[in-house]
C-alpha cells in the first residue's frame, strides 16, 4: 500500500500563487467594479474591494502607483481598474494588484478636475465678494505666459493697437508639463512681490485636458486667489474652463480676448473725446445764450436806464437804518432807561412818603385809644388803687383792721394802716 503525502498549508498556497503568477491571462487584467471598504494607508497604499452584483475581489494599490492617481476614490464610486491577480499568501486568499485606475465613464484628470472645483467653491475662493475690479486704464501690464508662444504676441499686438499707452511686462512662465504649475506660482509671486504692473493677464494659448492642466492645479489656484493684483485669466479656447478661470478677478476666453478686455480701444476713447467736445461746444453755446439773454435784461431794468433811481432807493434804506441805528444806540438807550427809571423812583418816594403818613396816622389812633384805656390817665382824674401785698384791693373784705397798705395814686404811692372799715348799704 502507497504511504500518501500531505503537503503543509505553505506549500499549496506557494503552488497556487506560482500557477497565478504564471498564468498570462491573470497579468494585465482589465477589471470594472465599485469599490467598497476604501482605505487610504498613512505609508499611501489603497486597499478596497472591488465587487459587482454577484462576485468581489480584494484589491491593493501600492503608493508609488497611488500617488499618480487624479482624483481620490471613495466608496460607491465603480471604477475601471488594470492589474495583475495574485495570492496573498498569509492569508490565502486571491487579489488583484492594481497598477492604474480610472472613474468608469470619466478620465482621471477631469475627475480630478471636478473634485477640486468642488472643494475650491466649497473654501469660498469662487465667490464674487473676493474678486477685484480691473482698473479701467491701466498704465502697466504684466503678462504670464510661453514667452515664445502665439499667445504673447497676439497679447502684445493687441494692447499696442488698442491701448499704446500702457506699458507692458512679460514674465516668462511654462505652461505646460509638470513643471509648469510651479512656474505658474513663482511668476506670480514675483510679480506681487514687484508691484509694477496694475492687472496680470495669465494664461496660454488652446490644448488638450492635459496641455491644460497646469491652471487646474490646487497651488496655482490658492496663488491666485492671493495675488493683490487683479489676474484676467486666458487659458485656452472659449469652450475651455479651467480652476484657473473660476478663481481669477475676471475670465476671458482667449488670451486675444484678455488682451481687448484689459486695455480700452484707443478709437473708442477718440469717438468718446470727440463727443465730449461736441457736447462741450454745445453746452458752451447754450451758457453763453443765457448769459447774453441775462444781460440784455439787465441792460432793460431801471437800473441801467436811471441809475439814480437806485441812489436814491439807497439813501433813502440808508436813513431808515440810520434812524434805527439811533434807536440801538446804547447811549440813547441808557438815557431813556435813566428817565424811566428816575420816573419809577419818584413813583417809589411818592408812595413812601404816603404809606408813611397812613402808617403815622394810624399809628396816633391807636395810641389815643391805649390813653383813653391806661389806667394811669384816670387816676390822673382824682382815682387811685390799694394793694396789699402787690395784690389789688377789691373790697373791705379783702383787709382787716390795722393791716398794711398801699395807695398808689397818678404821680405815687401811700402807705396806711386800716384803722377802721365801713360798709356801703345799698
């Protein structure tokens, strides 16, 4: 009997993974599916699950394939996946190793495209509120572009035509390649950094998603919003819009089109003086017709024809203000305030001196009428009043035989002794 061979667990899965990698039909394998259990690892690799309505798959990306990828994956996003299926084997289970990866229906870059203008608006660097106004006449023109591109030529030939006034300064910048969105930025800065230029016309001539990309990088866009100097923004054709275009002071279809934007047409301006000064001619004419109009009535009036009359008009205003000038004076004033007030102090002593009199007057009344009730004045008339003991004696009753006392009569006193008393009879 044949002894039977076990193979370890390792062994087999080291089998399997050798057929995997071997078989030519598993390398390259193009895979649709959403993607499910998304997780972006902090070393930068993506591991997801990619199903569909019956089946899924495990699936890793590795970070130096990651990080070329447009936009970031989520859940529920179905993507369109190239690989190579493989086993994992610590766990023994199949996988698919993804090298590229796209949103089904959409490239990478206008996916990217999207998401970013979707988080830019979110910031607020889309807003209206932000943007500054591009001075009507500017004197000084920065232009950042290819120097060597049809756009700087065109810009050129247009400002010159339209507007020779204005001064024009090229910043050379690349517009394309990886490169190019740090160029963008450094450009940019330094003309802040600089200060010599009122408006920067940014941009480049028409191209692919790609050609273009450049102005739809996330670092460009922030220097934009930053820049202290209004940026017209020129990328392209009419049809294409870039973040760049979103974030600008002002956008223009082309750069011919930011070139007219950015500078008046000197013709125009001409047209417009022209009329000023036709305006300005008619507008004189019609002020002198007044002032001539005014005139001659002014030759008309009375004034002109007996200028005496207004001599006379005057002198005769003039003595009216002089004679209320009189009655303002503070001198005449102090003289009529002095008789008036003199008038009112001889009205004062004339009352005085008759509300003395009724005072004296009454004053005498009731003296003759204290006279006539003093008791002094009728003793005077042969009466007199007994005391005894400072107490008046009214009757015999009040006093006995050799008491003490006094008689007090209009001009003194006598003292007595009761020696005898006698009772009136009625």
């Amino acid at each position: 009997m044949d002894e039977k061979k076990y193979l370890t667990v390792a062994a087999l899965t080291k089998y399997i993974k050798y057929k995997f990698d071997n078989d030519a039909h598993l390398k390259n394998v193009l895979l649709k599916g959403e993607i499910s259990n998304f997780k972006h690892h902090s070393r930068g690799h993506f591991y997801f699950t990619l199903k569909d309505e019956s089946a899924q798959i495990s699936a890793i990306m590795f970070a130096s394939n990651a990080s070329r990828i447009k936009f970031v994956p989520s859940d529920g996003m179905t993507v369109l996946v190239e690989g190579d299926i493989s086993v994992f084997e610590s766990r023994g289970s199949y996988q698919i190793y993804v090298n590229k990866m796209s949103e089904e229906g959409l490239g990478d870059l206008y996916l990217a495209y999207e998401q970013l203008k979707k988080k830019l608006s979110s910031e607020g660097l889309f807003d209206e509120s932000h943007k500054i106004r591009i001075p009507r006449f500017p004197s000084t023109i920065a232009v950042l572009t290819s120097p060597t591109g049809a756009a700087v030529h065109d810009i050129i030939n247009i400002v010159n035509r339209r507007y020779p006034l204005a001064k024009i300064i090229v910043y050379p910048t690349l517009v394309q390649g990886e490169n190019a969105k740090d160029s963008i930025v450094k450009q940019l800065r330094l003309a802040n950094k600089q200060k010599l230029a009122d408006v920067i016309i940014l941009g480049r001539g028409g191209g692919s998603i790609e050609d273009l990309w450049p102005f739809n990088e996330e670092k460009v866009a922030y220097e934009i919003y930053n820049s202290k100097i209004p940026i017209i923004s020129s990328v392209g054709h009419e049809v294409d819009f870039t973040i760049s275009d979103f974030v600008a002071d002002l956008r223009a279809p082309t750069p011919s089109g930011a070139a007219e934007i950015a500078v008046p047409d000197q013709l125009d301006l001409l047209s417009y003086l022209e009329q000023l000064k036709n305006q300005s001619k008619i507008s004189l004419k019609r002020l002198l017709e007044t002032k001539k109009e005014t005139l001659k009535n002014l030759e008309s009036s009375f004034v002109f024809r007996d200028p005496l009359r207004l001599t006379e008009n005057k002198s005769q205003q003039l003595d009216h203000l002089i004679e209320k000038l009189e009655l303002l004076n503070p001198l005449n004033r102090l003289n009529q305030s002095k008789l008036a007030l003199n008038v009112e102090i001889k009205k004062l002593n004339d009352y005085y001196q008759r509300y003395l009199l009724r005072k004296h007057n009454d004053f005498t009344f009731l003296v003759n009428k204290l006279e006539l009730l003093n008791p002094l004045s009728i003793m005077s008339k042969g009466y007199s009043v007994a005391k005894q003991n400072g107490k008046v004696i009214k009757g015999i009753e009040d006093v006995a035989i050799n008491d003490k006392i006094e008689i007090l009569l209009h001009n003194g006193t006598l003292d007595a002794i009761i020696t005898n008393k006698r009772k009136d009879e009625k």
